[in-house]
C-alpha cells in the first residue's frame, strides 16, 4: 500500500521547520545585542537617531520600487500624517 504526499501536511512541516530557524535566528540577534550596544557607547545618541531615520527611508524607497507601488504610495500620503509621522521620532530625542 503506497501512500501520496497530502500537500497540506507537507506545507505544515514547512511552515514549522521555517519557524524554528527564524525564532532561531531571533533569539541569536538577540543575544548578540549585548555586544553591538557596547560598540554604541561612543556614539551619540543623536547620530544614532539620524542613522536609524535616513536608514529606514532608504530602505523603505528601496522596497517600494522593487514592488512598484510609488503611485498607490503617492495616492495615501497626507501631509498631516507626514508631518505627524516626523515629529514622533523626534520626540525621543528632545526628552
């Protein structure tokens, strides 16, 4: 008696085998972090703040023009937001 794959228990192990590598690799970046903030200690924390914004808005620019959705990006901007969204990373940095 040959028994077949059934798909979705194969899909299953997938989803749970990949889930062990990324709560691996979490925890890994985790317990590194100790070591990465004592590199930090020199810098401060103003150059932190503007690495981490420029860094995100590259990044963001990179992701919306491989996936092609400047114009639907466009189309849901308001300019209130915006300007809401640039001043809650500043809020950190002024306390």
């Amino acid at each position: 008696m040959s028994e077949t794959a059934d798909p979705e228990v194969s899909g299953q192990k997938l989803r749970l085998r990949s889930g062990i590598v990324y709560a691996f690799l979490a925890y890994l970046i985790y317990g590194s972090m100790p070591f990465y903030m004592k590199q930090l200690q020199a810098v401060p924390p103003s150059q932190i703040m503007a690495h981490r914004v420029l860094w995100s808005v590259f990044l963001l620019a990179i992701i919306v023009s491989v996936l092609g959705r400047w114009t639907s990006l466009r189309r849901t901007i308001d300019m209130r937001l915006v300007g809401l969204f640039g001043i809650h990373p500043a809020a950190p940095a002024l306390s």
